[in-house]
C-alpha cells in the first residue's frame, strides 16, 4: 500500500505506537502506518524562509502556520523538531517590535468565548435583505456539505491504512479552527477558518471518491452528486448578490479623482454604506469607509436621528472633519438606487438634501459627471 503523503520527519516511540493502536483499534487493514522522509538541510531553510516571508506580509497567516505546524513537530510527525520551534521565533520576533500597535489597533485577543467567535457578525442586520439570509443560509450549507465529505473521506482513508499521512492532514483541516478560542477577526474569524482549512478539506474529498483501487460505480455516482449539489449552492450564493456589488464607471472615475486630490487630513465621505469604490490608490485611507461616520445614514444611526435635514449633514460634516481638512461629501445615483432598495431613505430623500447642500454658501461643487456630484466643505 503506498503513502500518498510524503511530509517532514520520522515517526519513532510513543507517537508511533499511538498511531498503531488506533490502526488496530479501527481494525484498519494491515496496520500499516505510512513512511515519511526526514527534511534535507535546503528543506529546512525553505520552510524558515517561507514563514520569515509570511510573516512580514500578512496579519494572521503566521500564526495559524505555528498552530498547526509546531504540534506536528513536537509529536514528532515532522522532523527536525527545532524547525517548529524556529517557525514560532519568527513570528515573535516580528510581533514583539510591533506589540503596541498591534494591541491598540487590532489586540492580541478579542475574545475567549469561540461559539461567539464563530456566530459573530460585523454587519448591521438592518442592511441584510431577505435575499441576502437566504444567501447566508447557502454559504453555510456548501459548508458544512464540504466539511462533512472530507471528513468521511478522512474516515475512509484511515480504514484503508493510511493512518500517519491521514492524521496530519486531518489535523491541518482541523487546526485553524483554534484560533476562535481568542479571536473573532472583526467579525471574520469563521471565514478565516474555512479559507485555511479548504486545502486539506478538498483532499479529504478526493480520499472519499478516489480510493487507492479502481474507481467504483457506486464512487463516480457519489462524486458526480457531490460535485452537482456544491454547483449549485456555490452558483447560487455567489450569483445572488450580483446586482449590489456591480460597480458604475462613472463611480470609480470619481474615487479616482478623490484619490488623486485628496490631502492628508481631508476626509471623502458617502451617503450610504453602499458598493461606492474606495480602493483605489495611495489616499484610499481617506476615504471613510468604517466606524459611526462612514456614512450620512451610520451618522444617523450612531446618534439614532430619525430625521434627514441639511443641519443634520452639516452637523455630520462636522463631526467628521480632522482638524482644517477639507470634508468632500459624496452624493451618486447608485446610492441612491441602494439607499431606496434597501429602504435606508425613502425615495426622494437624497436628492431633495443635495439640493439644500447645493444651495448652502459653506459647500462648494467640485465634481460633477452627472451621475456623481462631489461637493467640498471647506
């Protein structure tokens, strides 16, 4: 029987025996545990030169590295194990310059509670359609499917002996699930753990319907189910929120030209939390996309005013001013078209505001293509 895996390191002693007594605990034919290869010095320094790579260009990817690498290295599935130890260096290494601004701006732990790690959300459910739940309900159903196949498929291996290459994977596909014991990730914690885990979930997947033998009638059935039901929830979840995120030209001519005149201490500010374009170039940062003053309805909102007058804007454009930065308002029609649709402002509203901030001697119109208007508070 041969391994499909080859990893890191010799298995020897207790871990050894551990993976054969569950070999005969599961009556696994043969009891064959799979052979892996100790890693070559160029190995070992293409892992540390990976993670010292990882670790300077992304936030979370790291540590999910150690969590799931380093216990492999101290059960001794992977070898050397001062190469696990040397991953976790690396990323503390990078961490402990940064700790302050870390802390302060993100924190090392959000929270020590995972179910509501897992179940939290950062969107306003005022803004979630009917549609967009039944979405939800999709993505969570193609993953859950996902998880259960490739967890048979986890079983299915192990019972054909392959119990050493099994366990590792498994534990890939399980281990970023850690990180809700003390991170929500702004909301995006239980994404993170799906993205992670994907890899190995697809390789449980392909053990369940492509066993070691010939392919049987009853595994290309299973397999051509499978693959239909996961087209047609993915199709459908991915294709419903379509018409929301269809971005207008014209709307990114706009950002482009915030982009370029913006200055440090301005601030470009929306009507609604809609699909308007900000990652558009160096000066995206100001574009205020987050907090109570994203946008003249969060304003309202945050400060639960029920009403839209032109006091309200200013009051909002003043709220949100840095300084003597200059405060760019922005009104187009595809927020408008979201703010009705959404039923955030009822029809009308919008444009009978604009009018008023069009009218006031403390805005000046900078920009105007027709279907994007920008107006500067000064």
């Amino acid at each position: 029987m041969q391994p499909i895996l080859v990893a890191y390191g010799t298995t020897e002693g207790q871990t050894r025996k551990i993976a054969e007594f569950i070999a005969e605990r599961l009556r696994i034919r043969g009891h064959r545990v799979d052979l892996v290869d100790t890693a070559t010095p160029a190995a070992q320094q293409l892992g540390a030169s990976y993670q010292a790579a990882i670790v300077a260009s992304h936030q979370l990817t790291p540590y999910l590295v150690v969590l799931a690498l380093l216990p492999l290295f101290l059960l001794g599935f992977f070898r050397p194990t001062w190469l696990g130890f040397a991953l976790f260096a690396l990323a503390l290494a990078y961490l402990i310059p940064n700790l302050d601004y870390v802390q302060q701006n993100f924190g090392i732990f959000s929270s020590f509670d995972p179910v509501a790690n897992a179940t939290y959300s950062a969107v306003d459910q005022t803004l979630v359609s009917d549609a967009s739940k039944w979405q939800g309900r999709g993505a969570s159903a193609l993953t859950v499917l996902i998880i259960g196949l490739a967890g048979a498929g986890f079983v299915r291996r192990l019972w054909g002996g392959h119990v050493r290459s099994t366990l590792i994977v498994a534990w890939l596909a399980v281990a970023p699930m850690l990180t809700l014991l003390g991170q929500t990730y702004g909301g995006e914690g239980k994404f993170r753990v799906f993205l992670f885990g994907l890899p190995f979930y697809a390789m449980g997947v392909a053990w369940l319907f492509w066993p070691a033998k010939a392919q049987s009638f009853r595994s290309r059935v299973g397999c051509w189910v499978a693959l239909t039901m996961m087209m047609v929830l993915f199709v459908a979840v991915y294709f419903q929120p379509e018409a929301s995120y269809r971005v207008q030209g014209s709307d990114i001519a706009a950002s482009e030209w915030l982009d370029q005149n913006l200055r440090g201490g301005d601030q470009a500010l929306t009507t609604v939390p809609s699909n308007f374009p900000v990652l558009i170039g160096p000066n995206y940062y100001l574009l205020n996309t987050t907090g109570p003053f994203a946008s003249v309805w969060n304003y309202l909102q945050y400060n639960n005013i029920k009403s839209l007058s032109i006091a309200d804007v200013k009051a909002y454009v003043a709220s949100a001013r840095q300084g003597s930065g200059h405060v760019y308002l922005i009104f187009s029609d595809s927020q408008e078209q979201y703010a009705v649709a959404h039923q955030l402002f009822a029809a009308g509203q919008l444009p009978a505001v604009e009018d008023l901030v069009r009218q006031d001697p403390d805005s000046v119109s900078v920009y105007n293509s027709g279907t994007v208007r920008v107006y500067e508070y000064r």
